[in-house]
C-alpha cells in the first residue's frame, strides 16, 4: 500500500503540470493585398485574447504569449519566406493566412519543422487534407457551409439554382459544393458561370443570366470583395431578383453598405451575437478596447484561434513543445470560443463548429439560425 | 572572345568568385536566418543580372523579364514534383507530364533550354520595335505570360499556389549558380556581340554604319539573358515550395528592376551594387514592419514600409545618380588602366594590303521626304584613290546624298551600285562590309565605351571581325589618338579648369576618332561629312595631310563633304556641286572655282 502510494506520488510528481514561461506564436497573416480585409480583423481579435490572457498571468496562470507578426501580402511565395523566418525564431505554433492557398505554400516548411499551424480563416477543407498531421483550420468547412444554405434554400421552397464561381482559390469554388448538396436535395442546377478574383465588371454575366427562359430561384456564390459587390450590383441593374446566397467572404462591414442592392442577400458565416451568447460578450469586449463596434465576425475568429492554442497548452499540461501542441489540438474537444464550441477530435483537421446562416436587413444583420448539417448530405472533400 | 583587356575579366572573375564564397562562409557560420537571407539575394541577383544582360548592354528597359523568370519556376517545378502531389493537386495534367519526376540539377537544365527557345520565338517578334515600343512590348510580354499561367490551370493551378515543389536550393547551389551568371553576364557584356550591342546602345546609327547589326545581337542578349532569368525562377521555386503567378508578376518586377536600376544597368559591378543595396534596405525595413521599440518609443506596427522605402531609394537615385550607384563602368575598369596603343605608327601588313578599286556608283537618285525633294535625280562615282569633294550650299541635300549612298536612306528612286553587286535596299551593315565606311556631320561617338573600344567595335564588325585587333589599332595610330586609347570617348572634348589648354587641344579629338572609326573597317571608300567642322586652322591642316596620305599610301577612296573651301580645294582631285537637290556642276578644282553656276548658288546674283 505504501509502495503504491509512493508510486501515486512519484506519478503525480512527474503528471504535475511543468508550465513554461512563454509560448511563442507566429503569426504570418496578409495585412495587405486581397486578403486584408480578414486577416486585419483576424488579428484585432487574436491581440484582444492574447492581451486577456497575458493580463491574467497567462496560459494557466503561468505561461504568457509571445507574438511575432509578420505580413505576407496576401501572397504565396511571401507566406513560404515568412513561415519559414518564423519556424527559425522558434515559435511553438503558427498562425497561417486566411485563404488554403497562402497557407498551402506553407506546407512544406510546416510538416517538415514539425510545429503546429492553424490558418486564420481558410475555409476550404482541402488545406488540412493536403497539408497533413501539422495543418490546421479555424473555421467551418466550404462543403459544410454549402450544406448548410442549400439545405435552407431548400427549406424556402427554392428549387432552382445558379452558381457563380471562380476557379482562381480554392474557398471561391464552395458554389461546386453548393450544387452538389442542391442536387441531391433534389434541386435543379440551371447553370453557371465563372470569373476571376478581382473581376469587377460582371455584366456579362448579369446579361446571361437576365436572359435565361426561367430565372433561377437562388443565386449562389462565395465571391468577396471586391468582386461580390460589383457582382450582386450589375445582377440587381440586369433586372434579376433571385435570392442572392453568399458564404463568410462577405461577412465584412461592405456588404451592410450596399443600400437597396444589399438588402435580402443570405450568407453563412461562423456565427451570431444572440443575446447573452459569448459572441456578445466578445463583441462589448472588443467595443470597450478599440472603442468601436465589431463589424465583422472576424474579429471573434481571431479570439477563438488563440483560446484553440490556450486550450491546447492546457490539454498538453502546460507544454510548449510543438508535437505535443498539435496533438492536443487533434484532440480538442468543446473549446469554447467566442463564435461557438470547437472540435478538432475525430476530424482530420477542418474543426466542427456552429455555421450560422444571417440576412441583410436595414443594413443590419437578421439571424436565421444555425442549423446543424445532415452529415450524410456534406460533400467530400476535393481539389477543384 | 572578349574584348576587354584580359586584367579586367581576371580581376572581375576572381573578385566575383571570393566575394560570392566570402559571403556565404560568414552567412553560414551566422546561422540558418542569414543563410537563407543570402540564399534569396543570390536568386535575386541571378535575375538581376539576367535583365542586366538585356537591359543593361541594349538600352531597352524590360519590363517583361520575369516572364522568363516564371516560365523557368513552373517548367522546372512540374519536373521536380513528386508524382504523387501531382496527382493529388493537378488531376488534368497529361500523362507524360503526371509521370514525369527529374532530379533538380536536370530540371534546372530543361527549364533554361525550354525558357531559351520560348525567348528565341517571342525575340524574333520583339526585335522588330526600337525604344519605348520595345519598352511598352515587354509589358505586354508580361501581362500575356502572367495570362497564360493563370489561364492554364490544367498545368499551372492557374492563380491558386503552386506548392509542393521540393525545397532543394541550398545556399551553396545558389551560390555557385550565382557565381556562374555573374561570371556569363560578365563576359557578354565584353564580349564581341555585348561590345556590339553596348555601341548600338549609345548611338544606333553609328554602330550600323560600322557593320554592327543590332537586331541580331540584341537577340543573341535576349536569349541569354531570358536563360539567365530561368535559371533565376527555377532555383527560387524550389527554394520556396510553393509560388503563384503573382510572384511573377508586378511586384518582384519592380523589386528587381529597382536593384537593377539604383545599381546601375549597364554593369554587372551596378547589378551587384544594387542587389546589395535593396536587400539590406528591405530586410532592415521588413524588421521594422511589425513595430519596433526605439529608445522606449513604441512604433507601431506599418506595413508597406519596405514598398515605400524602395519607392524613395529610388527617387534618390533618379535624382542624385541617375546611371545608377556604380555608374557606367565596372569597378575594375575604375581600378585598372585600359587598353593602351603604341603611339609609334608601325606600317602593318593591314596597311600595305591593295583596296578593291570597284567604285561605286549612285544612279539617277531621287530622295523624297513627303512634298519635299531632298536630292532630284543626281548620279555620282566615288573612285578609289581619288578625293572627291562633295560642296552646296547649306540644304543643298549634300548629307541626304551621303546617306543614300551609306544605307541610312533608301532612296525614293535611283540605284546605288558596287560592281555587281546592287545596295540600293542595303542596311547600314551591309554597305559597312563592302568596304564603305562613313563619319557623320553631327558627332556620332559610343560615348560611354573608350577610344579603342570605339575602334574595334568598326574592327570586329566588319570583314568577318578578321585581323581586328591589327585593323583598329593601325587606324588608332594612323589618326594619333593612341594617347587617349583607354580614355571615354564623352570625356575627350571635357576637360576641368586647370587643364584648359589641353581640353582646347582635345577639343578636336572626337572627330578623328570617328574616322579613325571608319579606317578600322579597312575600308576601300571612305565618306566624311564635314570632317573638318569645329577645328582649327592648324587642325584642319594636320588632318588633310593625314587624308592625303591615306588616300596616296593605301588609295582608299575618298568622298569628302565640306563647308571649307579652302580644305576642298586642297584636298579634292574633283569636285561636285549640289544646289537644291541638283547637281549643277562637276569638275577639278579650279574649273569649279570659276564656274559661274556655282558662284551663283554661292553668292547669288551679283
């Protein structure tokens, strides 16, 4: 019993918790070019939690956050340099851009230096599928989202669809995703278009499909800024009226600026500000440091990213060491972040977490809910 | 060959080959950041001196270069890739594509040669535009080669990151790639075509008219300097892993071009400069970006600041040193004297060897400029061994004449004729090796290379280039010049205050390097246009007793156009009188001083 006891002991000694000092996180995001308009934000809310946790004493009392930053220009080659600055500091984890493919080029600085990265706000879930054991997202997948809306227009009664598309990032072809789920619901796809990122002028487009013989009940696209506004602007003058769906690109502080044009238009995005949810939480948090409103739930992404690394020194018991980081994060379980509950457990890194669907209105936001999707009706994922 | 003395290229290899080596041992030993900091500036430089290699030696600004630089990133990329990323991330590729996987060192190789003939295909159109049309093209370039890898997505992920390539650059690949572009950058630039084009640089007209055909070596410079740029794209795509078409693009465009320029175009010395320049610049800048702590003042984080710092080194560079921090010449050529002639007058074999009597004949030549008739109708023979002098009055169509019959024009109507041989059509060149070479009115120097190398540009670009070395340096010493074989020819007629008196008796120079030009073409007829404008009495005399002695000793023909009548006089077996484009007169001397037609159009009525 002694003995036992002893060992118990010993055990629990060696189990004791060995917490280090600081964790050093790197993060390589676009504060510039294409992506800004994310990854800015991303990085406001990512400094608000670490900025909490580190006036806290840090992770656990004990561990504080270290950041370096470096801007990667919405670009490839730019990602590929910075990662690799940043896996030479030493950092424990990596915060990667937020479109798969900055973050793709990543890849192999990524596996080979063994560190885990979690990509700000890729939504494409080839990135983890292509980027192995190191690679992680932070937000909820393209094919989840696409069956998530197209369950809803469903549900609206629409039955005929349009998707619109650019084959130029992975994230902008979710319309494909769309369709397959819309088609399996038992929808008609009428057609569709493509075009390239940073367009503009889309009245071709628009023209063709004003002509069709029967206007289709949705139009879907998961285009952003700059291209979705011009998009949704020529489709409204060409005189078509389908409900326009978008995806999380154009969860942005643009698409509530749109007046008339704007108004109807349904998206998804990772989550809603309900009344006494963490999100609303977040978003007085956010008002009361930068002393201006949440535009975006961007920043609440940025919030839940750190708690995802907070959540996964502890898992790890305090460890900073980056193999044993990224299996804690593998196995993470109900982290609760400031959009929704996240889980990594049993996915191969694109997290499970809530996809709340909003609608413009009075320039404003209108909550239609967060339906969980029929797993069965989520497309695979795929390199398109 | 090189044209350069052998002390130059020597110092200039093994100051590459050490620093190159220094640098990397003290990044090494500095550890994996500055390895990988040099590594960069190495590709860069690769592709700086690669446009260097264009831009630099022809003048025409490229915008277009990083064309080159990614079709070299893509075609070896696709050869590197691992079959099985292949298949994961481009599905549609053909299958001999899919299948293929080489070894770096190869694709290196395919990626250049594939680069090579797709530069040769794009020069042969490109070539055909001059100045900024060339310019603007090159954009153009650009813009369809960056199209065409976003449009291609079947073989290029189109806009998507091209990623999974193996990262195989090592510092000491890029080293020793780097060390082997300089060193080729280095010997075009003095090598026969690089000399060649560097005249055609400086003064196109001349460099034709001594048997320079400038499409020809811009090209060879476009093809090399295009493989250089592959060379450049193939080792940075595998030193990254992972790229898309916008690192080919605008932005890395200005970034090289930036080094290139505030370095300085026209030497690999100013593309080394350069390089160094920007890289310590933007990796100082780069630190700065994410907000810095400067003597307990917080600065916040700005991004963009490396953008703006090059935009403004730039500026400095345009306003204080706009031929670049290195200027015009290589480091090397400051440190070591230049080529250096015996000014003792040596009768080679060269000298002695019998001219082609063939005169040559213009026939009814009519030249026409819109409404206006330049020259009507007028048929003339230069003879060898005789001085002809060509005289009018100012527009009288005496230079339009010399052009015609040099090639600069094509005449409106009329054949220009030598023997059998018919070059009516001929361009400057070709006039230039059969044997007729010309001076201009208005000084036409290669400003920026020396005195010999002014000379042996004619030497090496006419007569297959034989005896070149003999040929130039006979004409050197035939005209004098050998004291300022090694000086620029801009600075013969420029002298500082103190030196005024020499800079009076300099002033001349330039001229007599121009026909000193013209001899080393080993010609058999020679035109002057107003050889003796700007000089002295004592000058214009110096130069007629060395005119007559070459047309005496060696019988060169000569075609002479001056406003010094005296000198005409003189000099002239025969004499042709131009009046508004007609000939009104012809004859020996003193037949045409009492010809009243010509006192007419000289003097008017009396």
């Amino acid at each position: 019993m002694k003995k036992l006891l002893t060992l118990t002991t010993i055990g629990a000694l060696l189990a004791a918790p060995s917490f280090a000092d600081t964790l050093r996180i790197g993060a390589a995001t676009a504060q510039t070019g294409g992506l800004a308009p994310y990854d800015a934000p991303v990085m406001e809310g990512i400094h608000i939690a670490i900025d909490e946790i580190n006036a806290a004493g840090g992770i656990g009392g004990t561990t504080k956050i270290e950041l370096i930053e470096k801007d990667v220009r919405s670009d490839a080659a730019q990602t590929s340099i910075a990662v690799q600055e940043l896996v030479d500091t030493g950092v424990s984890a990596l915060i990667l851009p937020c479109d798969a493919d900055p973050s793709l080029a990543a890849i192999g600085i990524v596996s080979s230096a063994e560190i885990p990265a979690i990509s700000t706000c890729a939504s494409s879930p080839t990135l983890p599928m292509i980027g192995g054991d190191y690679m992680f997202a932070n937000f909820p997948g393209d094919n989840v989202q696409a069956t998530v809306s197209a369950a809803w227009a469903q549900e609206q009664g629409h039955d005929t669809a349009y998707i619109i598309y650019s084959p130029d990032s992975q994230y902008t072809t979710m319309p494909l995703y769309f369709a397959e789920v819309f088609e399996k619901m038992g929808g008609t796809v009428l057609g569709q278009d493509t075009h390239s990122i940073g367009q503009q002028d889309f009245s071709a487009i628009a023209t063709r499909i004003a002509a069709l013989p029967e206007q289709p009940d949705v139009i879907m696209t998961s285009s952003y800024e700059p291209d979705f506004p011009s998009m949704l602007k020529a489709l409204r003058s060409a005189g078509v009226t389908s409900q326009m769906i978008g995806s999380d690109g154009i969860d942005s502080p643009t698409t509530f600026s749109l007046g008339e044009a704007g108004e109807g238009v349904v998206f998804t995005t990772a989550g809603y500000a309900e009344e006494g949810s963490p999100l609303e939480a977040f978003n007085a948090k956010y008002k009361e440091t930068t002393g201006k409103d949440s535009e975006t739930v961007f920043n609440a992404v940025g919030y839940d990213l750190i708690k995802v690394i907070e959540a996964a020194v502890l898992a790890a018991d305090g460890s900073t060491d980056p193999k044993a980081l990224r299996d804690a994060i593998a196995n993470l379980e109900n982290v609760q972040g400031a959009t929704s509950a996240i889980t990594y457990k049993g996915t191969d890194g694109m997290p499970v977490r809530q996809v709340s669907l909003i609608r413009v209105k009075d320039a404003g936001r209108e909550f239609l809910g967060s339906p969980s999707p029929d797993a069965a009706l989520i497309p695979a994922p795929r390199m398109q | 060959m090189t044209t350069s003395p052998a002390r130059h290229l020597l110092a200039s290899l093994a100051g590459i080959i050490v620093l190159a080596i220094t640098a990397t041992l003290v990044a090494s030993a500095l550890g994996p950041a500055s390895e990988r900091i040099l590594t960069v500036f190495f590709i860069s430089l690769i592709a700086v001196v690669g446009m260097g290699v264009y831009s630099g030696n022809s003048g025409i600004l490229s915008f277009g270069h990083l064309s080159f630089m990614g079709v070299g990133a893509y075609v070896s990329g696709l050869l590197t890739l691992p079959a099985q990323m292949k298949m994961a991330t481009l599905p549609k590729l053909p299958d001999w594509l899919a299948a293929a996987e080489t070894g770096f060192f190869s694709a290196i190789l395919i990626a250049v040669v594939v680069t090579s003939v797709l530069a040769l295909i794009v020069g042969l159109a490109l070539n055909r535009l001059e100045g900024s049309a060339a310019t603007i093209a090159t954009l153009g370039l650009l813009i369809i080669t960056h199209g065409v890898i976003i449009g291609w997505r079947d073989v290029t992920r189109g806009s998507q990151s091209f990623f999974g390539v193996p990262r195989e650059t090592t510092l000491w690949a890029a080293a020793v790639f780097c060390i082997l572009a300089l060193i080729a950058a280095r010997l075009y630039r003095d090598s026969v075509s690089g000399l060649r084009l560097r005249a055609g640089r400086e003064n196109a007209i001349a460099a034709g008219a001594v048997g320079v055909n400038i499409r020809k070596e811009r090209l060879i410079s476009w093809v090399l300097s295009a493989a250089i740029m592959a060379l450049s794209g193939a080792l940075i795509a595998h030193f990254l892993g992972a790229f898309s078409p916008k690192k080919f693009y605008f932005a890395d465009t200005f970034l090289l071009l930036a080094m290139l320029i505030v370095g300085g175009m026209s030497t690999v010395t100013g593309a080394i400069t350069g390089a160094v320049t920007i890289t310590l610049v933007t990796e100082i800048l780069r630190r700065f970006e994410g907000g810095f702590n400067l003597a307990g003042l917080e600065m916040p984080a700005v991004f963009g600041t490396t953008q703006i710092g090059i935009g403004l080194i730039i500026l400095f560079a345009m306003f204080r040193k706009p031929d670049g921090l290195a200027g015009l010449k290589e480091l090397e050529e400051r440190f070591f004297p230049g080529h250096r002639v015996d000014p003792a007058q040596t009768v080679t074999a060269g000298a002695v060897k019998p001219v082609d009597p063939t005169p040559l004949q213009g026939q009814n030549l009519t030249m026409r400029f819109g409404g206006l008739v330049a020259v009507r109708d007028v048929s003339i023979t230069v003879n060898s061994g005789e001085i002809l002098g060509l005289i009018g009055p100012n527009g009288s169509g005496k230079t339009t004449l010399l052009n015609m019959l040099s090639g600069v024009l094509a005449p409106s109507e009329g054949t220009v004729r030598r023997g059998d041989t018919d070059l009516t059509q001929a361009k400057p060149y070709e006039v230039a090796n059969h044997g007729i070479a010309r001076t201009f009115q208005n000084i036409r120097l290669f400003d920026t290379l020396t005195v010999y190398q002014n000379v042996l540009i004619a030497a090496l670009s006419t007569k297959n280039g034989e005896r070149a070395v003999e040929r130039c340096e006979t004409a050197i010493q035939a005209m004098g010049i050998s004291q300022f074989a090694g000086s620029d020819a801009n600075t013969l007629s420029y002298g500082d205050q103190r030196r005024v008196e020499i800079a009076r008796a300099l002033a001349c120079e330039p001229r007599r390097v121009e026909i000193a030009r013209a001899l080393a073409c080993e010609p058999s007829l020679l035109f002057l246009d107003e050889p003796a404008a700007g000089m002295n009495r004592e000058e214009t005399d110096d130069l007629m007793a060395t005119l007559q002695k070459l047309t005496g000793d060696l019988g060169l023909g000569v075609l002479i156009v001056d406003h010094d009548l005296k000198l005409i006089n003189q000099l002239c077996d025969r004499i042709m009188v131009l009046n508004e484009g007609a000939e009104i007169a012809q004859g020996a001397p003193e037949d045409i001083r009492k010809n009243p037609a010509v006192i007419e159009a000289y003097l008017g009525h009396s």
